[in-house]
C-alpha cells in the first residue's frame, strides 16, 4: 500500500532497539514508556529522511516556484502518529512493541501536543502543511518555536485556571536544530534619513522539522524560529558577582519566542507582541532571500520563484520588510523594491469581527520598527495617491496602522476562507479596498486532512470504508460519493452504525475513568468544541441543555431521546465573559449529572484542556454537531468539517462553511436553524431587540427565571445575574432571537435520532458528502488560483 511497508518487523525491531542502547542509553529491561517513545520516534524519523532530501532535491532541480506559508501560529498536535500512519508503519511498529509488552496507544499518548496555536487559524496552518506534502507542492511553512504552548487549562470549581505549558521540557525528536542557519533581527534605535541604526538586536535561529505527506512520498520543511542573544554573557559582569545582570541579554532574547498569545481574536497591544511578529517575518523573508540568491541573481525574478502566503494581518510587517530588506540592504530603488514585494505576498482574512482586526499605534510602530514605519507611510501616500482613496481608506488613520489595509495594499491577492466570508469581505469590512483594487479578493474555502481526522483518528470508520469503497478515498477524499450506492445496502448502514457505536464506547470509558462519569453509549453524543467565545454562542447550547432539563423533570416518562451533552474549548485569560459561560456551564453540568430524575436521559460533560488530541478522541465518537454562530460570524470553521466527515449530522445556522456543507450533504441532511447573516444584520440593529426576543420566548423565560432563582448555584445565588441582565438589554449575538428556532431544529433531531436505522442514512449522505472538504481541494486551489506553484509528485 505505501512506500515504507516493505520494511520487515525484524529490521524495525532492531532500528528501534539500537536507538534504546545508543540514542538513549537504556537498557531494555529499564525502558519506560518515554524511552520507547523517544526511541520509535528517533527510528520513524529515520526513515523519514530520505523522502525528505528527496523532496528537497526534487524542489531544487524542478527551479520552479516555492510556497512560504508565514503563519504565528501551527497547531500540530501529536507528531509521531500521524507521521506512522501517513508512512505506514503503524502495523509494523504496533508488532514490535506487541512483541516487547508495550503498548503502542501508551507510547503515541506519552506525546504531548505540540500547541503552538490557538484555534482554528493554527490548525488549519498545520493541515495545509501536511496537504502540501501530500500533493508534493514545494513549500516551506515558518513559524515561531514558543517555548510555552497555548496554556493548560484546569478546571477549580467550575472556573478555568490557565497553567503554563511546557511541551519543550524534554527533548523534542521530531526538531533538528540548525545553528548554523541564523539571522540579526534588528529594533528600535534611530534614523539618520532612510539609514537605519537599530539598538537592539537578536538572533534568530532555526530548528526544522520534517512534515511527511500521505504515503510517506514527500516532506516538506516546517522551520521554526527561536530567540537567542547576540550578546555574549558577561563574564566580566558575573565574575565581579552581578549574575542576574551578567544573563539579561540573553533574558531578553528568549522572551521573544518564549510564550504564544493566548487571545484568540484581540491583540494585547504589547509591544513584545510586535517584536515576535517582527521576528518571525524578518527572519522568513531573510532566510527567503538567502536561499533565492543561492540559486539565482537577478532579485526582479524573486515574484517568479517565491510565493509569501500571509495567515492573517500577524505577519503583515512581511510588505515593508521585504522592501527594507531589498533598498537598505540589496540596494534596489524603491520602485523594483515595492513592485517586486507586491509581486510575492499574499494575505488571507480569517475574521470579520471588528475587534480582531489588527491596529498598532504609530507611536509603538515607529519606536519599535521607526524604518518600516516610514516605509509603511510611503506605501501609504502612494495607495491614497493612485486611488484618490479619502482618508477612511488610509493604512495609517486615527494614529494607527491598519495591518489588514497594510496586508490588502501591498497583496497580489487576498482571500477569504469559505464562500460567505469572501462574499462579505467583499460588502463589509473591504468593500471600499474591493472598490480600489476589484478582482484582488477571491475565495478558498478551508479544508481539512482527512488522514488525521478520518483515517487516523477513526480507524473503525475507516476499516468500514475501506470495506465498501476501496483504499482510493485515502488520497482522493471525492472518492467518498461512492458511497452513494451503498446506500440502500442495510449491512453498510448498520456498519456505519456499529463503528460509530464503537468509538462512542472507547469514549464513555475513557469518561467514567478521567471524569468519573460514564456515559450511555445509546445515547446520543451531541458536541460542541471549539474555541469559547460569545459568537460561536455555547450559551444558546447550555440554554437548550437547561431547556431540556425541565422538561424532562415535568415529564420523566415521556418517550426522551436520551443525550449527553459534550463542552470542550478554553476562553482567552482576559475574557471575562466567556470564562463566566466556562464556569455556567460546569455549574450547570454539577446538577444536572447528579439529579436522579433525568438519570442517563441527560449528561453534561466539560472535559477540561480541549487540545488537538481531544478532538482526535471526540469528534470520532459524535451524533451531532454544534455549529451554531450567530450567521455573518464564524469566517468558516473547520471542526464542522471533520464532524461531517466522520458521520456526525449538523446541527446549525447558515454561517461560514456550513453553507457549503449543507450543500455538499443535503439539506434534507442537515439540521438548519436560525437567521441568515442578512437577518441578523438587521435584528442586531433594532433598539431592544433581546427584551422582545425574549418577551416572545416563554422557553428564554423560563430558562432566565431558573438561572436567577440560582438553581445552579445555590451557594451563591446571585453569581449569575449579570449574565441574565446581558441577555435582557445587550444579546449581541442575538441568541434570544435564534433560540426558538434552535429548539425546534434540537426536536427534529430528537426525532431522527429516533430511528438508528434512519439516523445512519443520514450519517452515511453526510460521509458520501464530504470530498470537498479535504485540505487538499483547499491547497490545489491555492496553488492555481493564487501561488502558480506546481506538484513535483
Ligand atoms: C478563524 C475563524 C474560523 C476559521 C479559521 C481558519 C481566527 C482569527 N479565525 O472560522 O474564526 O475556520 O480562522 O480560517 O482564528
């Protein structure tokens, strides 16, 4: 089936027994699951060189275009069973453990998650990456090494309390360091005309990782950067007794890539996160140009071979930069500098929300980086110049510099991220841009890697595929609408039945042993995870949850379609508000789990540190799929997408992808609910609209009136008050409004579920319908439609 599967388990057996001895220094008889893990890994990545150097050779002799994707963020997760799975190993390594007493599950968990994102915008970085080497584009992601993580997240009573993270406390096997591959990364100090004297400076340094695509054909290079001091330690300073003084330099550098910010949407305005996103764009443009001068001359050529995909406003500084970087220190006019600058970058939006869209003050711009803030104001005069633009349009106003108006002018293209998102790009918050510069905008709808989020997280799904429709679906997730024929075939029905039935017993004890509650695995498994925050609306979810409660409670024999509701997601330290709704809803869950009266007809669960590898065990194991944003919000999401392809239904509003989805399953196969993005537009505006949503709701009523008679929380009645206040005069995001509509859509789906027979039918459209949502349709149309980059396969 793959390349490496000819390697015997005998010779495995050895590479990984010689890396105990000689790597690690263990004797098998002492070997813990770290040691066997560490030793796996050292012996898969082996393996994994030689299609890496071959990529890298391929990429240098094809002297074609390569993709450099500049993202602050990459979610990766755990590393080293993906890299088995995508280069088939998995069988062979499981037989030499078996042989040795290990267990494999053991060694892969003993990984911890390699959280240098937030969210989606991270995740989604880190699937393109693997769709680019499975399509064997050339391509090079850069990022940041943190050496923290996105924080851990614990639960005290109810509250979420954010712990650091350290993943890099050990060795990382997967990194090679590269000291030789470093950079100056200058700031601050002062200008003497255009000529830049800076007063701080850094290195960066890189540490590269290998990341295998599907088949183990092709590698590409993940680079990350990390801070170090230009400065030599003091020994002057440390032998006449000052230690602390003696190290500040080299503090001062590792701050730069010691921490990723936790916000998810808002900038915290510190100047340390400037430097970082300084750091990571100097640092990739730098190494850009070294590796374009060492193959070619003339830099008028660099927009032939170099494409600079911009995740997000975060490394904009990539426009100015790329132009210093060729004036000051290549010594081209401003002219060629600009032309050629415009000619690589790229900027892809993944939000609308007003409050996400990046702003420095010129104040911190121009002390922090005072050449590129006089670049910036160049670009400026002459996009106002060219387009006769007034000042609403400007990239510095109001003493700010508007990095999305910064990105936007200085891109050959700009793309949103889902078919409703470019389209109100478009009407909204780039309407005027869209205007100067039409045809600049165009769409690519995200994606995601099946071979993580079907073949490898749900293996008995996958068996039940593979069973059906062949192998083929593994590279070509289209393949799925095969599926279609198999639809009146009872067996393939109850088979899609049966291993949803089979993940949803692995997670229900997993529940009883990590969270002290089981779980049934007959009833239905509805989640919602993601990120928390007001739009995506976990409220209206618990809301419901507390709606149902009641009702149960009135009538406890009725015919209820038993439910265990599944949170999972952190909220941003500082937001206060969604850390109310994290502790809301764990209160809430408390009661609900210990009333006999609703017993296993409902359940509540919050397993806390939602991460990549919770999703991997979550969604497998889902009915039902919580995609409910107020419509015009979410940008597109991608965790509805690996719901859909692992059989879950949608429950949802017409917001982000799930347009595209319902469209890809069916209507008739999803659970459609709520305003339109136009509609909420208009309620959002009306004066009071919460008060009459909720005057016209008794179900909202009622629900309120629970929460202030503090039913949840009888220790403290009032903890929820202002919560409820909120929803009478502010609901920005118009919950109340959508909440009828949201139970009735939660009744069909009680009735659907009703019949598993059905239900799987359902499932199965759902499955038939996901090919379009590979990464891999997102990544070829980026390299058509923006990059004009090519498969070396
Ligand atoms: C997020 C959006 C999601 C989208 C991902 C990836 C940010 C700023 N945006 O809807 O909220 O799926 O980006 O595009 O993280």
């Amino acid at each position: 089936m793959t390349v490496m599967n000819d390697l015997s388990d005998d010779a495995m057996r050895l590479r990984i027994t010689q890396h105990l001895t000689y790597t690690l220094g263990k004797d098998k008889s002492h070997a813990s699951v770290y040691d066997w893990r560490m030793a796996v890994s050292y012996s898969v990545r082996d393996i994994l060189i030689e299609p890496w150097f071959n990529a890298a050779r391929k990429t240098y002799e094809a002297q074609g275009k390569r993709v450099y994707y500049l993202s602050m963020e990459f979610l990766i997760g755990r590393i080293l069973e993906d890299a088995m799975v995508n280069m088939g190993l998995l069988e062979t390594v499981q037989n030499v453990l078996d042989g040795e007493g290990i267990s494999l599950s053991d060694v892969i968990e003993d990984e911890p998650d390699a959280a240098l994102g937030n969210g989606g915008l991270g995740r989604l970085a880190a699937c393109f990456l693997e769709s680019m080497s499975t399509l064997a584009c050339p391509a090079y992601g850069y990022g940041i090494r943190y050496e923290h993580g996105l924080f851990r997240q614990k639960f005290e009573g109810g509250r979420q309390v954010e712990h650091p993270e350290d993943w890099l406390n050990q060795p990382h096997p997967w990194e090679f360091e590269r000291p030789e591959a470093r950079y100056i990364i200058p700031f601050k100090g002062h200008l003497d005309g255009t000529s830049w004297h800076p007063s701080e400076t850094v290195y960066a340094r890189a540490y590269d990782m290998p990341v295998v695509g599907w088949q183990g054909k092709w590698a590409n290079t993940l680079r990350l950067w990390g801070a170090h001091p230009t400065e030599l330690f003091d020994l002057e300073q440390f032998n006449s007794g000052d230690h602390t003084a003696a190290a500040a330099p080299e503090a001062l550098a590792r701050t730069l890539s010691r921490v990723l910010y936790p916000e998810d949407r808002t900038d915290s305005g510190k100047e340390l996160r400037l430097k970082q996103e300084f750091f990571l764009t100097s640092a990739a443009l730098q190494d850009i140009l070294r590796r374009f001068l060492s193959e070619y001359d003339d830099l008028s050529l660099l927009p032939n071979k170099v494409a600079i995909q911009l995740n997000d406003t975060h490394p904009a500084l990539a426009g100015p930069e790329l132009i210093r970087l060729l004036m000051d220190v290549h010594g081209l006019d401003w002219r060629a500098a600009k032309d050629i600058t415009q000619g690589c970058l790229n900027y892809t939006n993944h939000t609308l929300l007003p409050e996400a869209l990046e702003v420095w003050s010129t104040w911190l711009m121009g002390n922090v980086l005072p050449r590129h803030m006089q670049i910036i104001e160049r670009i400026d005069a002459e996009h106002q110049a060219a387009t006769l633009c007034g000042a609403d349009l400007a990239i510095v106003r109001h003493d700010q510099v508007h990095m999305g108006t910064l990105a936007f002018v200085m891109a050959t293209h700009v793309n949103g991220v889902s078919g409703l998102h470019t389209q109100l790009m478009r009407e909204t918050v780039f309407s005027g841009l869209n205007g100067l510069y039409p045809d600049r905008i165009l769409n690519q709808t995200n994606g995601v890697t099946p071979r993580r989020w079907l073949r490898l997280s749900n293996r008995a799904l996958s068996r039940v595929l593979t069973d059906t429709i062949g192998t083929g679906w593994e590279r070509d997730l289209d393949q799925l609408a095969n599926l279609h024929a198999h639809e009146a075939n009872r067996d393939v029905r109850d088979a899609i039945g049966a291993a949803k039935r089979e993940n949803k017993v692995a997670l229900s004890n997993w529940s009883a042993h990590h969270l002290g509650v089981p779980l049934d695995p007959d009833a239905m498994f509805d989640v919602q995870i993601k990120r928390m925050h007001e739009y995506k609306r976990q409220l209206m979810n618990i809301f419901e949850t507390i709606a149902r409660w009641s009702a149960i409670r009135a009538d406890p024999n009725a015919n209820w379609t038993p439910r265990v509701k599944i949170f999972g997601g952190k909220a941003a330290p500082g937001y206060v508000f969604a850390k109310d709704v994290i502790r809301f809803i764990n209160d809430v869950g408390h009661v609900i789990n210990n009333d006999p009266v609703t017993g296993d007809l409902l359940k509540v669960i919050y397993p806390a540190n939602y991460n990549v590898s919770m999703a991997q065990r979550l969604i497998p194991a889902a009915d039902l799929s919580e995609q409910i944003s107020t419509a015009g919000k979410e940008a597109s999401g991608t965790g509805n997408m690996k719901f859909t392809m692992n059989g879950a239904l949608t429950i949802g509003t017409l917001d982000g992808a799930n347009v595209e989805i319902r469209e890809q399953v069916g209507a008739e196969n999803f659970f459609l609910f709520g305003m339109t993005a136009g509609q909420a537009q208009d309620r959002a505006r009306i004066k009071d609209h919460a008060r009459t949503a909720i005057l016209s709701s008794q179900p909202m009523q009622d629900i309120l009136q629970i929460i202030v008679e503090g039913r949840f929380n009888p220790d403290e009645p009032a903890r929820y008050h202002s919560l409820v206040d909120t929803m009478w005069h502010h609901d920005p995001f118009l919950v109340a409004s959508d909440f009828d509509s949201y139970l009735a859509a939660q009744s069909r789906v009680d009735a659907a579920y009703g019949n598993q027979d059905h239900w799987n039918t359902l499932a199965l459209r759902n499955i038939a319908g996901a090919g379009q949502l590979s990464s891999d349709r997102t990544i070829k149309g980026y390299m058509a439609d923006i990059w004009g980059a090519k498969s070396l396969a």
